[in-house]
C-alpha cells in the first residue's frame, strides 16, 4: 500500500513540475491531457466493442501512458534546448506550441478513429475522419513527400 502511495505522490509531483514549468501554455497542456484521457476512456471502449468484453491487455492501452510521457518529455526537452540556445522565452514558447497543437492533432485523430470504430454507420465521423486524414493534410506542403517517401 504504501508503495502505491509512493507512486502517486510522485506522479502528482511529476505533474505540478511540468505544470509549473510550462505554465505560459498551461491551458494547452490542459486540453492535451483532456484530450489524452478522452482517447484512453474511446480505445477502451473500441476495445469491448471488437472483443465484447472488457480486457485491458491490450498492447496499445499499455503503451499509451508511455506516449504521454514521451509527449511530454519531448516538450521538456525542446523547451530546454530552446532555452540553453539563448533564444526568447517567447519563441521557445512558440516553438512548443507547434509540438502541442501536432499532439492535438494526433491524439484528436485517435479519437474519431476508435469512435468511427465504435459507431460504424455514423456518417458524420466518416466525413470528420476523411477530413482530417485526407483533406487537411494536403495543406501541409511537406505531408504529403513524407507520406511518399514512407511508402516506398
């Protein structure tokens, strides 16, 4: 017992750290985690919806947590270069900004994903899917040369 109130005293401490470190995005990092805690509760129900019981041996329901942490981490890291780099809090700000609006949008994209599998004759998150898979990448210029080259 009390090892597991070890381990989230830590957690909590782990948590206000990078809080209080990126607090100029606080409200980003919130809807991150928002959005973290959305995707985990939508693959547990895909989960029980393909397998019609509720297993949480799933290889991906495992590593989800690490994700988060390597989110994070990557954040942390970048901040830090941005930092020892001598550049403006500003701009290293700016610079994790794009990290996390790319995290949103990967993690966002898992959400409609697990819910298209979840309701899978509902039209409306096909055309969101579509949209976000499809439509929306080719405005990124370099997406679409990464998507070839990963092909090949």
């Amino acid at each position: 017992m009390l090892n597991m109130l070890n381990f989230w005293k830590y957690l909590l401490f782990v948590a206000t750290s990078v809080g209080a470190y990126f607090e100029p995005i606080n409200a980003l990092l919130i809807l991150v985690a928002a959005l973290f805690i959305f995707d985990f509760i939508t693959g547990v129900l895909k989960s029980v919806k393909l397998t019609g019981t509720l297993s949480l041996k799933s290889k991906k329901l495992r590593w989800s947590f690490v994700k988060m942490f390597v989110y994070m981490t990557v954040m942390a890291i970048t901040f830090y270069v941005c930092e020892a780099m001598k550049l403006s809090k500003d701009t290293s700000i700016s610079v994790v900004k794009i990290e996390v609006w790319m995290i949103v949008y990967i993690e966002g994209l898992s959400i409609v994903e697990n819910l298209k599998t979840i309701f899978k004759d509902d039209k409306f998150l096909n055309f969101l899917h579509y949209m976000l898979s499809v439509e929306f990448l080719k405005y990124i210029p370099f997406v679409s040369k990464f998507l070839k080259e990963n092909e090949e």
